[in-house]
C-alpha cells in the first residue's frame, strides 16, 4: 500500500511539473506569434515604404531632367537665332 501511494505522489508531481513546462511552451508560442505579426507588420510598412520611394525617385527623375530640356530648347533658339541672322546677313548683301 505504501509503494502504490508513494508512487501515486510521484505521478502527482511529476503531472504538476508537465502542467508548469506545458504552461511556459504556451506562454512562450503566444510570444513568437506575438513577434511573427510584429515582422509581418513591419515587411507590410517596408513594402509601402519602397513604393513611396519608388514613386519619389520617378517624381524626382522628371525634376532633374527639367534643366537639362531647357538647356536644349536654349541651345536650339541660339542656333535658330544665329542661322536667321546669317541667312538675313547673306540675303542682305545679295539684295
């Protein structure tokens, strides 16, 4: 009788100790999926954020590019300006 009741007080202990280690797994699962909907969050906000900046870079692409069509259509007046005055010139002194 004292075997089967000593060995029952183990069982008892040894179900308490499985119940204590069972609880710390689960608190610490809730953890790791408390983390994996944190990193999900945060890969959601970094896609957003690369497509922002995407968008930036193509906004700012048509800003520089800005000076540089001036420039031409400058480069373009000053000839055609320069070639009107030399035909003007030349039909000047023929006429």
């Amino acid at each position: 009788m004292d075997l089967i009741l000593e060995r029952l007080i183990k069982v008892e202990e040894r179900a308490k100790s499985n119940t204590n280690r069972l609880n710390e797994h689960e608190r610490k699962l809730e953890n790791i999926h408390d983390l994996t909907v944190a990193v999900k969050e945060i890969a959601m906000e970094t896609k957003a954020t690369r497509e922002d900046v995407n968008e930036m870079n193509k906004r700012l692409k048509k800003v520089e590019d800005r000076p540089a069509q001036n420039y031409d259509k400058i480069i373009s007046t000053i000839i055609g300006t320069v070639v009107g005055a030399i035909a003007g010139a030349i039909i000047g002194l023929v006429l």
